[in-house]
C-alpha cells in the first residue's frame, strides 16, 4: 500500500455540479484525496493558491477552466504548478445526476490508476 494518497482538485465554473459531483464520488476511494472548487467570482468554493499548493494533480472540466487557473495563479512563480488536465465535460447535468457519475468514472478512473502506477 502506498504511504501517500494522490491529492486531485476537481474544477468546473461553479463547483456546483461537475467538480462537486468528482469529489463526491471519490472522496471516500482510499487511493485519494481530493477538493473541488470553481474558477468564477461567487462559486460555492473558489479555487485558491492554497489548492493548487495542495494538489498532485488537477483535472478542469472545460479548456477555459485551465486558462482561468492559468491566467489568474500567473504570478505564482515560487512553485511548480500540478498538471492541468482537461476532461472536456460540458455544463448540461444536475449535480450526482447518473449520466455524469458514469462519465465522470470512465473518465478518472483510468487516469487516477495511472498516476498511480507512475508516481507510486
């Protein structure tokens, strides 16, 4: 068993449905630990310097998600910034709605087993 977790910060617009849904469905994996936040001004958690500082690796729901991390951390320049992958979910699902459970799983589960199996 490996004697760290892969930290992964889950982020969509509003940390409403697409990232708070990700956290949910792996916040009790014992592989990880993960946070989810938003890139927009009035997200229920917006993504922060402390977040990115925290995170193995972060996933963005959408292209504009990861430039917004990109543009606005661009001052950031005393650490190296996690990988940014981009899963290209679009906003259409209601939070925990099954269609976007399974997306979201076919999606990070292999990507969560191979930084597993690389950083482990």
């Amino acid at each position: 068993m490996r004697a760290r977790r892969l930290k992964i910060l889950f982020v969509c617009a509003m940390n409403r449905r697409r990232s708070s849904t990700a956290e949910r469905i792996y916040r009790n994996d014992p592989r990880v630990e993960v946070r989810s936040a938003g890139v927009r001004t009035g997200a229920n958690r917006r993504v922060s310097e402390d977040d990115l500082r925290w995170a193995d690796v972060v996933f963005v729901m959408e292209r504009e998600h990861k430039h917004a991390i990109a543009t606005r951390f661009a001052g950031l320049s005393d650490f190296s910034f996690p990988p940014v992958d981009v899963l290209d979910v679009p906003d259409e699902f209601e939070f925990m709605e099954p269609d976007l459970v399974e997306i979201l799983k076919t999606m990070l589960d292999p990507e969560i087993d191979h930084l597993l199996a690389n950083n482990g």
